[in-house]
C-alpha cells in the first residue's frame, strides 16, 4: 500500500495513468480537421458579411475540465485509496491471517472481513502468499498457502459460528507446511480461548504477530437456573448495557417484544463486568416468552433460548383444607408442597375452585370418587396434566376399578409386607429408562418402597411404565387422554408407604413430570447420559438467528453436556420427550498479548474512497453530457435561424 498523507492507495500503480491527463487534453482541445477549399463564384456576394454568433473553434474550456476531472476521478478511484488507512502488520515473509471465529466475533463480522481484504490487497501488491486460519473448530490439516489474491473469495464465504472460538489442537500438523518465516495478522474478539497461549507462542517463534482488537465492546448473556433463575449480563466496558428482551408470542401468537429487564448493580472484576438481571414476570407472561436477547447485538452469546428452567406451571394441590397445622405435617400435600413450591405457582382449594384458575396441573393425592369428575375429565382431554398418588383411601375403596381418571387398572387391596402378597424386604426402584422423562436421575440407594397399588397384567402396562421396583411392578404409571395425561404413583405422597418422598429423587421426578405439562412444548434441560442421543430442533448460527436444520445430526448426550461446538451449535434439542436449550453464553476472560504488536483499537480502520470516486465521475460523465447536449442545440437554433 503507497500512503500519501491521510489517504493510502491499494493498488498504486494505476496512478501512473494521470501522466497521461495533459495529452487527453490536448486531445480534447484540438480543432477538427480544416474543410477542402472549393472555389465558388457565387461567394463574392458573401464579401464583408460578419456573423454576429460566431460557432467556436475550439471546445469551451468548461467541458474540457469536467471532462478531465471524470477521468481523473476514474484512474483515481481504480487506484483504490482509503482515507486513514490503518497501519499495515509489521514484518516480511508470506502473510498468515487468523480469524477468531465464534460467536464473539459476529458483532463487527463485516469489520473484520474488510480489515483481511486490505492486507491481503497490500500482500497480493508485494507479490506475498498468504493463509486464512478462521478458529471455530472446523479447520482441518496443514495451511495451505497461495496467492493472497485469490483468498478475497474464500474470506467473503466466512461466518462467525454458534459456539466460543476454537484453536487448532494440533500446531504441527496445522503449521506443517508453514514457511519458517511469516507475518501474522490476527484478528481478535478480545476474549481468551483455550488453546490461545500455545499458538501464539508458535506463531510468535516464526516471526513477527499484529493483533487486530475488536472495535465494539463485549457483550454475553448467560442462565442462571436455580429456584428463581435469573440472567446475567456480561461486558467488556463498564459503560451502561444495552436493555435485555424478553421476546415470545402475544395472544395472538405473533413474535413481538413481551419485556424489558432491568439489571442489577455491575460488579467488576478482571476487567469484565458483570450484572444480574431478575426474571420478576407474571407467570402468564413468562411462560409465553421464547427467547432473551440483548437489545441490537447480533451474536448467538447474547441469545438466552428458553426452556423449562425459566417457565413456571400454574399446580393446583388439592386435598387437606381443613386439616389441623399437625395433620398437614403428615398429610401427602405437605410434601408435595416442600416439592413443587420452588419451581411453581401452588395454587390450593377444592377442585371446582382450581378448575376455574386455568392450572396447568392437577395433584391429587389418595383422591377417589371426586365430585367434579366430569369436568376434571373434560380439563385433561383439552391438554391438562393430572399427577395422582395412591394411599390407603385408594386401596380401601370397593369402586377402584371402576375409577375412570387412572392410566392403568388398578388390583383393589394394594401390597404391602403384612398383607397376602407380603414382601420379605422393601424394595428399591430400578434405573430408569433413557427414553423416559426421568431418563438420566440418580437413584439413591436407600430409595424404597414398602407399599403399592397392583396394577393388572395387560398388554399396554409395560409401555405405561415409566418407573418400576426391581421386583418389576409398577411405580409409575402414564396414559394419554385426549391432548392430556393421567400420571400415576403406585404409592403415597407422604412416608406412609415409602421414603421416596423424603428423598430429593422425588422433587426431581415431579419437577421432570410437570415440566411436561402442555403450557410449553419444551422439556428442561436434563442431565446427559451414555445412553441419550439430542437432535437438534431449531439452531442458531453466529449472529443469534434462529433457523430450522437443513441435516439434523443427533449428537451423543456426553458431547451435548460440555456446551456448543461443531455439530452442535446453540439451539434446542429434543430426547424422546425431553427437549433441552444449548445456549453460547457464559464466561468472559479477556485476552493478553506478550510479545504481540497491538494496532490501536480507537484509530478508524480506514474509510474505502473508492465508491464516492466512481460515483464523482459518473456525476462528471452526465454534467459533460448535459453540456454538450446544451451546445449541440444552441448551434441547431442559430441554423435554423
């Protein structure tokens, strides 16, 4: 690149083409060739006539200069100037440029490419290779050089992927074919990756490394889960954020902005700040949202997708109204209580009253015979899930194969160690399957069982089964109804019949159940196991926007576990029933460069002059048209005069 002054030019040697304007001048400045002379007899009358409006002889010397200006302009423009250029990487040899290509670097994207298309323009002048290393994981083998200026194509192909930056893992084989000598241009997101240090220090060692910084300011949106989860915005600046959105459906079920958060006090610390934002929404409202973003920032990190870890079911507990505070202690709903009250909105009354407040689940507990049957019947066949629990009402009752509202028959009497079928032992409850909704929970070991509900041999029980005791009957049991469900345990709610309620296995499984209530199509996110296989579903790709899957790959649940990567990008996931958000959010660490050369991230990248030449010279090119049109009809009207 040749600099003169502010303005830098990319392809020089066209400048040597305004030598030639003084003889284009000339050129235009020539008369036509004198007429032949005739000799005319007639024309002695014409002697002494002067015309008042002699035609000019020569062009005005107006459209010369627009004229010249436009070519001017051309030559200049072709030249490719650009106003401030910044600075060139230092050092000689073949050019190597590094791209860090996650979801950090999609802000300023077209920044970047423009940045790689001026060293490269600068190295195709010298006559210098070059290679374009693009980290998000998905290069493979050694670099190949070639001519820079056939690299343009390739960099303009380029996008930022959905998941953190990503560095060769194997150096030697990736600098295989590297000359020993190069000048590195790196362009950074400013964040540390792993993998960064060791091949800096490897380019470090073949010469001379420039760090391109990003010119925006870092921004991440990560979950926070918990009993009241939360967001938590990251920065690069301690400057004031842009709003966080809660996106989702209005009743109409458009996409339109529901919310706007507002952040807690920022805290910094190792030059990031960060700030928790509150999800303090009415339930209706959260439940309807689909995403969180980052107000105007283009990236997959400031995208939150959500899933049952943000939403809230609306459960109607239903029993023990009138109970004394030391009968509610030993009633079934005090545990079911304890259980659901973190993660759900517990509404409490008798079945007609809960009915009319629309919740998205039903827990009855040792219930039989309900008076309002045929609307609890109706509530479940338009979608609704209906959670219930043996006990000693259940198996005491005359009727209880006549109960319409039980996903399996049930064998009157119950089981339990005193009775005929009595047991020698409690007993445990064996692993659950990978496809169920408790796919993935840990059993503990003294999780028994002393007592149960039979269910009667049929063909259906074994695909109704979601949980058994090792003996292989039935713990829990689940049918459709309608667009509903009807969920079974074939034992109590209490310790009456087991320990399983005073276990954290049992918030787990009412959590997994209610989260597959109809208020959302989505499941929370679940612990992976060997077994589980995800496809994606819907994907985001590095600038935060949502698309559908052209190939789904299912991806191995120990893969899914450790975040996005190649192959699986940010987005939402489905195993058998349970369906998982992989967000691209999460910690910061900014980036350090010993032994680097850092260009100055507040100077402008340059301004590309080239457009507003060409377009000048186009406007020259009508001026001079215009002109030469005007004189053209002042010398008609003069003739026909």
């Amino acid at each position: 690149m040749l600099v003169l002054g502010p303005i830098g030019f990319l392809t020089p040697w066209l400048l040597a083409a305004l030598a030639a304007l003084p003889v284009i001048w000339l050129i235009l400045r020539a008369m036509p060739p004198s007429p032949k002379l005739v000799q005319f007899p007639g024309t002695r009358l014409l002697l002494g006539l002067r015309d008042p409006q002699p035609v000019a002889q020569h062009t005005p010397w107006w459209l010369l200069l627009l004229r010249v200006l436009a070519i001017a302009a051309l030559i200049l423009g072709f030249a490719g100037p650009v106003w401030k250029p910044a600075p060139e990487q230092a050092g000689q040899g073949p050019l190597l440029i590094v791209m860090d290509g996650g979801w950090s670097a999609a802000p300023d994207w077209p920044q970047r490419q423009a940045r790689v298309l001026r060293a490269l323009d600068a190295a195709s002048g010298q006559g210098q290779p070059a290679a374009l290393l693009v980290a998000d994981g998905q290069a493979a083998g050694p670099l190949a050089f070639q001519p820079a200026g056939e690299l343009a194509a390739e960099l303009r192909a380029t996008h930022p992927a959905a998941w953190e930056t990503r560095y060769p893992q194997d150096l030697d084989d990736t600098l295989a074919e590297a000359p020993a000598s190069l000048s590195t241009l790196w362009l950074s997101d400013g964040l540390d990756h792993p993998g960064r240090a060791a091949l800096l220090s490897a380019l470090s060692s073949r010469g001379t490394v420039t760090v391109a910084p990003p010119q925006g300011v870092g921004l991440s949106l990560e979950l926070v889960r918990g009993d009241q989860p939360s967001l938590r915005l990251r920065s690069t600046s301690g400057a004031i954020p842009p709003a966080v959105l809660a996106m989702g459906l209005d009743p109409q079920g458009a996409p339109r902005e529901l919310a706007r958060l507002t952040p807690d006090e920022p805290v910094t610390q190792g030059g990031v700040t960060s700030r928790d934002i509150p999800i303090d929404l009415p339930s209706e409202l959260r439940n309807r949202i689909t995403r969180f973003e980052i107000e105007g920032q283009a990236a997959a990190g400031a995208v939150v997708l959500a899933d049952d870890g943000l939403r809230r079911r609306k459960v109607a507990l239903i029993g023990d109204g009138g109970a004394t505070e030391g009968q509610r202690l030993l009633s079934p709903t005090h545990y079911l209580r304890r259980a659901l009250a973190p993660s759900t909105d517990l509404i409490e009354g008798g079945l007609g009253d809960v009915l009319q407040a629309s919740p998205d689940v039903i827990v009855l507990a040792d219930q039989i015979g309900v008076s309002e049957s045929e609307a609890l019947l109706q509530w479940v066949d338009q979608g609704g899930l209906l959670i219930r629990f043996a006990g000693p009402r259940m198996a005491a009752s005359e009727r209880l194969a006549e109960e319409p509202l039980l996903p399996v028959r049930l064998r009157a009497g119950g089981r339990d160690i005193g009775g005929a079928l009595s047991w020698g032992d409690p007993r445990g409850i064996t692993p659950f399957a990978p496809e169920g909704p408790f796919a993935g929970l840990s059993i503990p070991q003294d999780a028994t069982v002393r007592a149960q509900l039979l269910a009667e041999p049929s063909p259906e029980l074994a695909g109704r089964t979601l949980a058994q005791l090792t003996d292989g009957t039935p713990l829990v049991t689940r049918a459709p109804l309608g667009q509903g469900q009807l969920v079974l345990f074939h034992t109590t709610a209490n310790a009456e019949w087991s320990n399983l309620a005073l276990s954290g296995l049992f918030v787990q499984m009412l959590d997994r159940l209610v989260a597959t209530a109809r208020a959302s199509g989505e499941a929370p996110e679940a612990e992976a196991t060997e077994e589980t296989f995800w496809t994606p579903e819907l994907v985001l790709d590095g600038y935060g926007r949502a698309t559908q899957p052209q190939n789904p790959v299912p991806v191995a649940a120990t893969e899914f576990a450790r975040g996005p990567a190649p192959g699986a990008p940010a987005g939402l996931y489905r195993a058998g029933e349970r369906v998982a958000a992989l967000n691209a959010g999460g910690q910061m660490t900014l980036a350090e460069w010993p032994g680097a050369t850092i260009e100055n991230a507040t100077q402008a990248p340059g301004i590309d002059l080239r457009g507003w030449l060409i377009a000048l010279a186009a406007l020259l090119f009508a001026l001079d048209a215009l002109g030469s049109a005007w004189l053209a009809r002042g010398r008609s009207g003069r003739a026909l005069a």
